[in-house]
C-alpha cells in the first residue's frame, strides 16, 4: 500500500512537472509570435522613415530609432524568455576568430553569383572619413547587435527551446524570418541574402562550440560594412 500510495505521488509531480512545461511552452510561442509581428512592423515603419528622410541628415535619429525599437524584444527575452545565452568570456580568442571568417566565404560567393550591385553599395573612393566612421558606427555595431540580438539570441534562442529534438530547425526558421523582415527594403536579392546570411550565422552559433554573441555581431557587422564599403 506504502509503495502504491508513492507511485502515486511519483505521477502526480510529474503531471505538475508537464504542465508546467507546456504552460511555459505556450508562453514562449505567445511571445516568439507576437514580437514577430512587432519587429515586422516596426522595421516596416523603420524603412518607411528612411525613405522619407536622408539618412545622413538624421543619421542619430535612425540609429537611436533602431535601437529604441529592439527594447521590447530585450525585456521579454529578460521577462518571459525560455533559455538563457551562455556568459560571454572575452578572453575566449575564438570568437573573435569565428566572428571574422564566418561570413568573409559567403560575402565572395555572394559578389561571384551577384556581382557588384550599385542599389545595395557604395564605392569607398566616394566617402570621406567621417562617413566611413559613420558607416562602421551603424552598420557593423547598431544594426549588427540589434539584428543579432533579435534573430539569433532571442528568435532562434526560444525555438531550440520550443522544438526540443528538433531544434536543429530552429536556425532556419529564424533565417526565414530574418529575411522577411528586409521584404519592405523593394530589393529580392536582399531578401536571398539575408536567408543566405541567416543559415550561416544560425547554423554556426548552433554547431560550434564558444561561437558567443560576439562572434555574431562581429560576423554581421563585418559583412554589412563590407558591402555597403566595396561594392
């Protein structure tokens, strides 16, 4: 009777202990779902007001914009988020190694099947310092961390925790968000490119080990600098 009345108590925490998780679950889809709707949004809004004004004539608004609007992403993360990114160690020289080769094949492949492409770049003999500044400033920092953030450590974060064993498509569902997000930019070979890049950075933060959140913001931002610097 003792050993009965143990089974059942064994069952009924377990029971608990599933609900939980399920209820937990469910939660982490709310909010994958809904911060996917607002980050559409607000990089649709975001575009509309590039295209409104020049960017270089409110280069600070744009910037503090982009960040204002990545936030919420990192308070639910914080709040309601399912998993937790790894403490980053910054004496860890492979990350910083992983950061700078990730995306250096991709961007060859990318001029070799594309070419060089006047709607997405600029020529480097047009710019001045400052504006070189300005470029690496927002491209291979602001853009970089909050788009790395956003896809890789909180998208692609809470659908390896959502699909369990079949994690492994998690960084490609957050690819194909990422490159959603760059449908309302009018270019179709952006929107390959960002799926292209999101496979690559996914893929490698999900395989190899000590590939940190630096390597990330490192692989990003050094491919967007690239290409907005040489083609």
């Amino acid at each position: 009777m003792r050993r009965i009345i143990t089974d059942m108590s064994t069952n009924k925490k377990e029971n608990i202990f599933n609900k939980n998780i399920k209820i937990k679950n469910e939660t982490q889809i709310k909010c994958v779902v809904v911060m996917w709707l607002y980050y559409y949004v607000s990089f649709y809004l975001f575009d509309i007001a590039d295209r409104i004004y020049s960017l270089w004539a409110t280069r600070w608004f744009i910037s503090v914009l982009y960040i204002i609007i990545t936030i919420p992403v990192v308070l639910v993360y914080k709040r309601w988020g399912g998993h937790r990114e790894p403490s980053i160690n910054l004496k860890d020289y492979r990350q910083y190694i992983y950061g700078i080769l990730t995306l250096i094949p991709y961007y060859i492949v990318k001029v070799i099947v594309l070419g060089p492409d006047t709607k997405l770049g600029m020529t480097i003999t047009k710019l001045d310092f400052g504006e070189i500044a300005w470029f690496f400033l927002y491209y291979a920092i602001i853009i970089a961390w909050c788009e790395e953030f956003v896809f890789r450590v909180f998208f692609q974060g809470e659908l390896v925790k959502i699909l369990g064993k079949l994690g492994w498509l998690a960084p490609f569902i957050a690819a194909v968000l990422f490159a959603l997000i760059h449908i309302p930019q009018g270019y179709t070979e952006q929107v390959y490119i960002a799926f292209g890049a999101g496979l690559v950075l996914g893929y490698a933060k999900f395989f190899i080990p000590g590939y940190s959140f630096i390597s990330l913001v490192m692989a990003h931002g050094l491919y967007d600098f690239l290409i907005m610097m040489l083609l």
